[in-house]
C-alpha cells in the first residue's frame, strides 16, 4: 500500500522533467541551427531544472522536498 502513495505527484514529477529536458534538447537542437549562442545559453538553465526535477524527493506529505540532505 505504501508503494502506491504518491503516485500522481511521481509522475507529475518525471513528466515535468522530462518535458523540460525535451525542451531543452530543442533549444540545443536550436543553438546548433539556428541561433549558436542565444539556444546554448536558453538550454544551460532548462537542462539545471530538469535535473534539479528529477533529484528531488517527495516528503511525506507528498510535496517536494528540496532539502540538501540525500541519503
């Protein structure tokens, strides 16, 4: 039963993060093309926020829990 807890906001979580690492590998995808700088530069902080999605944990009361401490 414990597994099932928190099953809506996992997967809010992972498809966020995935949906901005999509948009970031289109921003590069974009940087390459068409603007060289100007789509490096937009997809340095969306692939951060994705990664920062990704390692976050859910607390307890299903929120996200954005503590420095992982164990």
């Amino acid at each position: 039963m414990e597994n099932n807890k928190c099953t809506s906001e996992k997967f809010s979580k992972y498809f966020l993060s995935s949906l901005f690492g999509l948009f970031s590998l289109g921003l590069v995808v974009l940087g390459f093309t068409l603007l060289p700088i100007i789509g490096f530069v937009l997809a340095l902080p969306v692939v951060a926020i994705s990664i920062i999605l990704i390692r976050t944990r859910l607390n307890d009361q299903c929120e996200l829990d954005f503590n420095t401490d992982v164990s």
